[in-house]
C-alpha cells in the first residue's frame, strides 16, 4: 500500500514529508492590520502610565528624537502632546514584544524595561528667584495671621454653640463656664447666627427673576462681582464677552462704565479684587484672561465732579459712567489659550490657567510672571485660593483636583472622583471645605482636615461652568467662624443655576430664566446675578 504524503502548515514528525502553503495576500494583510490593532488597544492600555513632558519645548525635542513630525496641520499643542504620549506607548509595546520573543524564559530584560521607565519619572527642581521668595514670604505671614484669626474665631463659635447644646438637653443643670476660654471682644451669639441662616434660607427659597438685561452683541462668558468693600465703595458686577468686550454693572444692572475692548478674542475668565480704603480710592482692580493667548491688568476708578463735570451730571441722571477701566499691565507667557483668572486674596498677585498644562503667578504691581507651575498632565482649567491665602487649587481636563501650597511651592494633596473634565474649584469661607464641579454635571464637597470626599451631589444633567460660596451675611463681614459660607451657588450648562444649603447640601433653589446655556454666577449682597449664552445678565433676589 503506497503512503499517502501528509500537507501540513507546520513542523510535522521527523521521516514525514511536509508541504508548506503560503498565506494568500489577503490573508496577510488581514492578519498584519489584526497585529496593529492588538498594537494600537495595548499601546491605548498603557498610554495613561506613562509620562510625558509638559512644556512645548520638552515636547517637540522628544518628538525629533522618535523621529516624528513635530506638528501636523490643525494640531494644538494638547493634541500634539496626546500623539507623543501614543508614540511612546507604541515603542515601550513594541521593545517588550521584542524581548518576549528572543527570549520568553529570560525575565532580566523585562526588569531592566521597567526600570528604565522609571528612571524618566525624575523630579526636577529649579531654583526660586528673588520675587518668588518674597512672594512666598508674603504669603506665609498673610495666611499666618489669616489662619489664627480664623481658628479663633472658630474656636469661639464652637464653645458657644457646645454651651448652648448643654443647656438645651439640661435646661435644669448649671453650665460650668470657668474652662472656656471665650474671647468677648468676638462674641456672636450662636442662636442669632442660626435665626439669620433660617431667615435667608427662607429668602432664597422664594428667589425670582428681579431684571434682566441685554449685555452684548456676542454671548456673555464670565461674570465676576464685588460688595461694595474697600475703595468699591459700591456694589459692581463685571462681565467678559465673547466679542473681547468687558463692562461694569451696578445693583440694579444699569451700566456704569463704557464699553471697552479688552481682548482681540472671547474672553474666559475675570476677576474683581475691590483693594482697601486706606491711602486712596483708586486702587480696585479687575483682571481678564482670553483665548487670545494674553491676560490683562485693569485698574477701576470712580469718575469725580474734578475729573469731568459732565459725565457726573450723566451718571446722576443714570445716563453717564461711573468708572473708568484702565488697561496697567499685559500679561504674557502661555503658549496656549487662557482659562480662568483669580486674585490672590493678598491682593498682590493674580493666577491663570492655561491649556499649555500650566498655570502661572504674576505680580501686579510689575506685570511680570514670577512662577511657572507644571505637574499637569491635560490641560488646566479652574483655579481658586483657600481665604487665609495659603492654599491654590487648580483642576484639569484630566479629573483631577491639585492642591498646592504657596508658602512652600510644594504640590501637598490631589482629589480624584470626577468622571470628566473639572472646570471649577472654590474654597468655603470656613477654610475646612473645598467645592468642585465639572463636565460630569456632579458637585462634589471634599474635606481639607480629612483629605477625602465629605459629599457628592447630582447637582446638573449637564457641565457645571461655575461655583461661588457666600462670603458674609449682615452679622459680620469676615467669613469666618460660621459667619458667611452658609449657600453655595451654582451655573450650568442645562440653562439653571441653583442654590445649595452650606450646612445639610440640599438644594434651596432652581433660578430658571436663561435661554440657554449658563455661563457664569455671582452674588450681589445676597442677591444672585447670572450671565448666558443668550447675551442676557439676570438678577435673581
């Protein structure tokens, strides 16, 4: 019986003949785009590990060293950094399929893959200049004083109440006062702190649209405001367009400045810090930050008889200006667009946020940026200062909430929970509680004492674009000890802003009125103003 020859795709036993069949040409084209695809998924796995640079420079370097373009047309600087962060996935994917198949028993060269990882994961340090270490030192004596008065504010406020408790549960029993040591001179009664809360939670609780109105040719982007304190010896409202365009609003939304062009694009952020009322009364200022790649300077001055007869007869008949926007300072450095701007509660700096993964320090005296911080991986959005001055909190397109210390420079805390984006960060006037909200329309409450998320409140279907604490009620006008904090105020996307209780976080009220988008909230001495999409600026009392 003749043997039959075996076909086989493989090796067959010794003695037997063997017929190799090549893949056709599709079939290995099929299979060649099956292996880039396992590629591109495990090289999609392992791109979050991985570090990146973070300035534009470090970024093209590595880019010339792999051998990539260093920019593609309609690429920005964030998407140029997420093709660098592919490419080295790719090749740390590929030198590991490399290694596993000269040699799958060997496990040294996969221990020496990662160590040379880590090795890149280097902490770099450069050294402070003069106006760095001044500021620092500014800031540590600030947040110093700031912090004691607080605690003792606090500490007051809680002696008071724990007496009150003792003497509600044992009206009978004598409250031993001998070991409390209550400072008099900052009494405040507990139960009129409660009386008012209850007073103004019922107040808000029926909140209406009061006015309405039209702000400008081109959508409304961000709204800032002030009290009336310091040389503001009237309460503002200031309001950034998309048209580049800012504008002053007194309490009942009546223009009180001209209109003036601050910016060649839209405008993201802006920022009003009222000064004090010691040497002068011209020294309240308002900060802007575009898309434009710049940020600016803007000192206000109220317009006197002296300065122009005509234009104070015009503002009494409500016809005229009440102040003048002077550009003092241009602010330049980022790469990227610009985000948000905050004061520094010292009142002596200003920060920005940028999509260039940084945000950055100017002081406003000189104009000039004395810190460029990194540590981020996407792009920087919110910004917000804890009210002793000690603290910043910046967020990013990443999730991720940083805190920083300004005293030290040192990056102390990050807060992860959020599913998207992370637009907004603001401090409660108690110190103890930071705020945060973001593209995932959730509002999250997270606990500086205990470095871990205290709340988390479904507050919108849609991103939130703004939060902003109350600062002080009619009692006392420093935000300390339980006085002021008591609601949190909060815009959407899905055309509502709502106000939340600072004590139990329920929701107080949803001021419905824009069509549209909400871009932006403040409040007015317990009044809220709101700014939209549809070019209208909205008081709600």
């Amino acid at each position: 019986m003749a043997a039959v020859p075996t076909t086989s795709l493989g090796n067959t036993n010794v003695g037997a003949r063997t017929e190799v069949v090549e893949l056709t040409s599709a079939s290995q084209r099929g299979r060649d785009q099956h292996e880039l695809a396992m590629l591109d998924m495990e090289a999609k796995n392992r791109a979050f590990s991985i570090d990146v640079p973070t300035l534009p420079n470090d970024v093209r370097q590595a880019l010339r060293a792999m051998a990539q373009p260093v920019r593609l047309f309609g690429e920005n600087l964030a998407n140029v950094r997420d093709r660098l962060r592919m490419a080295m996935a790719r090749k740390l994917v590929m030198e590991e399929r490399g290694i596993q198949l000269e040699g799958k028993t060997q496990e040294q060269p996969q221990g020496m893959a990662t160590t040379e990882v880590e090795e890149e994961q280097i902490t770099k340090y450069s050294r402070a200049s003069v106006d760095l270490i001044r500021a620092r030192e500014k800031f540590s004596i600030y947040s110093l004083d700031r912090a004691r008065d607080r605690l003792k504010q606090e500490r007051n406020y809680r002696l008071q109440w724990q007496r009150k408790r003792a003497r509600l549960t044992a009206p009978s029993k004598p409250v031993d006062d001998r070991n409390e040591n209550i400072d008099d001179s900052n009494y405040i009664d507990v139960t009129q702190i409660d009386d008012e809360c209850l007073k103004l939670y019922k107040t808000i609780k029926k909140m209406g649209a009061e006015g309405s109105q039209y702000g400008d040719p081109r959508p409304l982007s961000c709204i800032a405001t002030s009290s009336g304190s310091g040389s503001l010896l009237q309460p503002i409202v200031a309001t950034g367009s998309w048209s580049g365009t800012i504008k002053l609003w007194d309490s009942s939304l009546n223009c009180v400045s001209d209109v003036t062009l601050a910016h060649e694009d839209r405008i993201m952020g802006i920022a009003l810090h009222p000064g004090d009322n010691t040497e002068n009364a011209s020294n309240a200022l308002m900060a802007t930050s575009s898309i434009d790649l710049t940020g600016k300077l803007w000192k206000i001055r109220t317009v006197e008889k002296s300065d122009n007869n005509n234009e104070m007869e015009d503002l009494e008949a409500g016809t005229g200006s009440g102040y003048q926007i002077q550009e003092v300072a241009h602010l330049k450095g980022h790469a990227s667009r610009l985000c948000k701007v905050e004061f520094h509660p010292q009142g002596n700096n200003v920060v920005t946020t940028s999509f260039d993964h940084t945000w950055r320090l100017w002081d406003i005296e000189t104009g000039s940026e004395i810190l460029l911080q990194d540590g981020h991986s996407r792009e920087v959005y919110g910004v917000g200062f804890h009210p002793d001055g000690s603290l910043c909190s910046t967020t990013d397109y990443g999730g991720v909430v940083h805190l920083w210390d300004l005293r030290t420079g040192k990056s102390i805390h990050h807060f992860l929970g959020h599913a998207k984006r992370v637009l907004c960060s603001e401090f409660s006037p108690n110190g103890f509680q930071l705020a945060t909200a973001g593209d995932d329309g959730t509002l999250k409450i997270w606990d500086m004492r205990k470095r871990r998320q205290f709340a988390s409140l479904p507050a919108h279907s849609k991103l939130v674009t703004q939060l902003r604490f109350q600062k002080s009620n009619s009692l006392k006008g420093n935000g300390y000890g339980g006085i002021g904090g008591e609601y949190l105020v909060s815009s959407s996307f899905d055309g509502t802003a709502k106000v939340w209780s600072a004590r139990d976080w329920k929701m107080l009220a949803t001021l419905r009125g824009h069509e549209g988008k909400v871009m932006g909230a403040g409040i007015l001495q317990d009044n809220i103003v709101t700014c939209g999409f549809d070019k209208t600026l909205k008081l709600w009392k």
